[in-house]
C-alpha cells in the first residue's frame, strides 16, 4: 500500500512534497502548502530530535519564535495515543484529488474530484467506484479551484437535493459559488442544477476559494471563504462589503439567514456571520456544546482553530500567530488577537499542520474518541486527533504519518469508521480492530448467591 519507506524519510517529507508538487507541474507554484519550503533544511534534524526535550507536544521545534500564546494550552498540546487497537484500511484508490464527501446512504459516500470536476459515488463495502455523475457545474479548476464540497439536504431523502460549493468564473475573475440539483432516482444525474450563492466580488486569482459547506440544525448552510490570498485584496477579509474571508450564513435558496448579525446594518452584506479570516478549510459542529469549529490555514505557520461567534472579527491579515512565506512579519508583527479587539483562536500550530477537512467523532464505536476533533493534514501528511476539554485543547495525535499522503477531507460514517480522502486520490477507512469482539461480561457472582 506505501510506496516508500515515509518512516524513514520522514525528515524529509516537506521537501519532497515540495519536490513532488514542483514534479508534477500542476500549473500551480504557488499552492501554499507548496510554498513552505523556505526553511525544508531546518526541518532535517527535527523529528530525530524531538525526544530529547522536555517538550511533550506532538509536534516538532516551533518555527516562528516571535509570538507567545495568549494562554497555555493555545497552542503545543501534550502529545496523546489512541489506545485501542485500529484497522487501516484503502478502500479505494487511483483517483483524482478528492476535496469534499458526504454520507448520502449508509456506507456510500458522494466524493468530489476537484481538477476533473466529478461527482463520484464510492460504496465503503466493496470499493467500487460509479461512473461521473451528469450535470454536476462547470467549475474553473486552475490552482485551488475546482469542484470543492459536498453536502446533501437535511431532508435529502424527500428532496434528494445536492448542495456543491466550486470556484466559478465569472467576467472579472473566479468566485467560490454554492449551487444545488436533485440527485436522479438511478443516482446518474444531477437535475435542475442551479448556483444559489457567490461570494463576490469576483477576483482574477486561482487561490483561497475556503469553500467547505454544513447545514445547520435549522436547515440553513454555513459556507467558508478564502480572502483569496494575493496583497491587498487579501485585506478584504477585513470588509463587511465582501464576501472575502468569512463565515457566510445562507437559507438553501442562497438568501441571507434573517438572525444574521449585520442584517440592519445597511453597510454590510447581509449574509455575513463572521470575519477577518484567511482560507477556512475545515467546519463542523461540536457534538456537545453544539459550537460551529472552523480550521483555517494560516501563512506561515498559525493555523488556527477557531470557534465562531456572530458578528466578530478573527482578525486577519491584521494579526497572526504565523509570518509571510517569505519569513517577514505579518502587517506590525502583532499575535495577540484578544487585546487588539479580535478573538483569539482556541488553539494555533507551529509549526503548521497544514490543516484541511475537518469532522468531531460523534459515535460509540471507539469510545475513547468522543467528540475527539479529527484534521486531514496536508503537508506534513497525517490527520491531526485533537482532544477538547471545555473548548481548552488538552492533547494531540498525528495518526497515519507513513503514508505519505495529503488528506483533505475527514468524515466520520454512521457505523463510526473515520473515512480520510486525499490529494493522492486514496480513499481510507479506519476502524475499530477486531470488529464484533467484544466479550460478554460474564458476572460469575451470581454464581455465588445463596
Ligand atoms: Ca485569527
């Protein structure tokens, strides 16, 4: 199944993604994930190393010494392991980038494929792969964009509606658009396919399209943005006139949702729910406190983890935990988020985790990982395990780390397997070992009652 021996050269594995992605010649040098490579030397001694001091995080040397955390447990978390015993297994593999899935039926997941632009179903039971789905949209597919995300309705089974986010083109530049179109009952085609939403303004780049979509308990869609990236427009994220950097809050016709925070206010759009982020590229609810999660990419090192609040301002590009890919400070230099009037994210990485697709555990089948957070990682390639105590984070684990793979979208099925899909176009399962093992527990002091 791994091709190489990635344990080995895990020292390496920025560079070579580095070098793969430059290999490949996807026309797309500037896929930041790719761009990390101005300090790839520093990285060579740094797992060998990590052992050797008193540093418990899961992750190796910090890059950027400027910044401290706002308060301990924001970044750096005590490295933990899942004790039970996992089965890892590719169900499927050979396609292209995979971004977005969803469980439309039990143990079939939707899978789109970003460059090619379909729409696939992949049955978790025996692998097998559909035809592309017809009548998915026409997506511009240079650099980040592509078909992204996939959704269905909460009430799917009635209306058997699709929900796609996608950058577009329009006639002064690409968008990150949500459309919708009823999956046909012989599940070969989307019918009556129609964008609902675009995050104007429209902008001639090929990077930061956010694009990941949830519906909300109410039935309404939560959609993410990219600032798309390039100075200045990235400064729009700061704007309540863009759809540039934000959460975006939208009723399944793509109407703004009338709770949303700046609905009265007649400078803003109304469709905003929150702002000042980089290029959200993960979301989901916390199966507890019922909080929307969002990961989103950071420069340079910072990723970040946020909880969303309406209305507020997360800050970017003014403040960050991380610096410029070419090593210079953000705008003054300045993390704190709080003190500048920003919220503070729930935890940041350093050095990056390169974080993507994102889903809580929300089931029995491995105990010990209730409502865990799991990360696909893209470089360095692992999915991130990370465990919340009262909205503090309190551990982390990198599972999958020898597979070489960029895992950009995690979701959790009904029977609780964890399904990651790659860049790599693999499809993994991982779930409990020994299924169906479990002993009786025999109560011999019944036994002995007299
Ligand atoms: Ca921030």
């Amino acid at each position: 199944m791994t091709k190489f021996s990635w344990s080995r050269l895990m020292s390496f594995t920025m560079l070579i993604s580095v070098l793969t992605l430059a290999a490949c010649g996807n026309g797309d040098p500037s896929d930041e994930e790719s761009t990390d490579d101005s300090d790839a030397e520093t990285e060579e001694n740094v797992d060998e190393d990590a052992d050797e001091n008193t540093d418990t995080s899961a992750e190796s040397e910090p890059k950027v010494t400027e910044f401290e955390p706002a308060f301990p447990e924001q970044t750096r978390a005590p490295e933990v392991e899942t004790e039970a015993e996992l089965d890892v297994e590719v169900v499927a593999e050979g396609l292209d980038v995979s971004w977005g899935m969803e469980e439309f039926d039990t143990n079939r997941l939707l899978v789109t494929q970003r460059d090619s632009a379909e729409l696939l179903i992949i049955n978790l039971e025996d692998g097998s792969v559909s035809d592309p789905i017809e009548g998915t949209p026409e997506v511009n597919n240079e650099g980040q964009g592509g078909l992204l995300d996939v959704t269905i309705a909460p009430d799917f089974d009635e209306s058997r509606l699709v929900f796609m986010t996608f950058a577009q083109d329009l006639e002064d530049g690409t968008v990150t658009a949500v459309g919708k179109g009823v999956l046909s009952e012989d599940e070969a085609s989307l019918e009556d396919f129609e964008v609902i939403f675009q995050a104007e303004p429209a902008y001639d780049g090929d990077l930061h399209y956010g694009g990941r979509i949830i519906f909300d308990d109410e039935d309404n869609l939560f959609l993410t943005t990219g600032e798309r990236s390039d100075d200045p427009i990235r400064e729009r994220a700061q704007d309540l006139d863009a759809y540039l950097g934000k959460v975006i809050h939208i009723t399944q016709d793509g109407e703004a949702v009338d709770t949303n925070p700046f609905i009265e206010d007649e400078d803003a759009l109304d469709g905003i729910y929150s702002y000042g982020h980089r290029n959200i590229q993960g979301v989901d609810f916390h199966p507890e406190t019922g909080e929307l999660w969002v990961v989103e990419f950071g420069p340079q090192a910072g990723d970040e983890l946020n909880i969303i609040e309406p209305g507020s301002n997360y800050g970017w590009p003014i403040v960050s935990y991380g610096i410029e890919y070419t090593g210079e400070l953000i705008n003054d230099g300045i993390s704190e988020h709080e003190a500048q009037g920003f919220v503070e994210p729930v935890y940041y990485w350093d050095p990056t985790s390169a974080p993507s697709g994102m889903s809580f555990y929300d089931n029995d089948a491995i105990p010990e990982w209730e409502n865990d957070l799991f990360i696909g990682g893209l470089a360095p390639n692992y999915i991130v395990r990370v465990v919340i105590e009262d909205d503090f984070i309190v551990g982390e684990e990198r599972l999958l780390t020898e597979e070489g793979e960029r895992f950009r979208d995690i979701l959790v099925t009904e029977d609780g397997a964890l399904i990651a899909i790659t860049d790599g176009g693999s499809i993994y399962k991982i779930a409990a070992a020994g299924e169906g093992t479990e002993e009786d527990d025999v109560d011999t002091d019944d036994d002995d009652a007299e």
